[in-house]
C-alpha cells in the first residue's frame, strides 16, 4: 500500500526483512525484526533486547554485572542506534 506516494510501514519492513545480509546470524536477524514491529505492543522492550540471546552473545562478561548493569545497558543501547 502506497500513502501519499511513499512506501507503507509494513511494505518497509518486509523489504528489510528480505534484504537482510547473509552475514547477519539468525538472533541478529530476530532482532531486528522483533525491533521494526508496526505493533507496539508486540515490539520488543529495552529490557527484551537486553536479555535476547545475540545481545547476550556480544555483552561484555563482567565479574560485577550487578554493579554495571545501567552503564552496560547503556552500552547495548547506543550500539544498537
């Protein structure tokens, strides 16, 4: 569906969805596609992606996670911009 020339949101999503590179693991490609949901609440919270297993899989190990966990929240955050 086209809205005042442009392309819709879900015509958007689906092209990302197909275009994504083969080099992209699939928890990545999870991500992201849980990230770009048009339904709110069917997106995935800050808290879900902190906990998804690819940001997991590339968090820093830390002895004193307790301690960090704002700071490497944060971290993940910014990375994901």
């Amino acid at each position: 569906m086209r809205v005042g020339g442009q392309n819709s949101y879900p015509e958007i999503s689906a092209s990302v969805s197909n275009c994504m590179p083969k080099s992209f693991s699939p928890e990545l490609k999870d991500l992201i596609e849980r990230m770009i949901t048009v339904e709110p609440k069917n997106r995935i919270t800050a808290q879900e992606i902190i906990r998804h297993p690819w940001t997991v899989k590339y968090a820093t190990n830390c002895n004193n996670c307790e301690e960090h966990a704002e700071e490497h929240t944060k971290l993940i955050i910014n990375n994901l911009k």
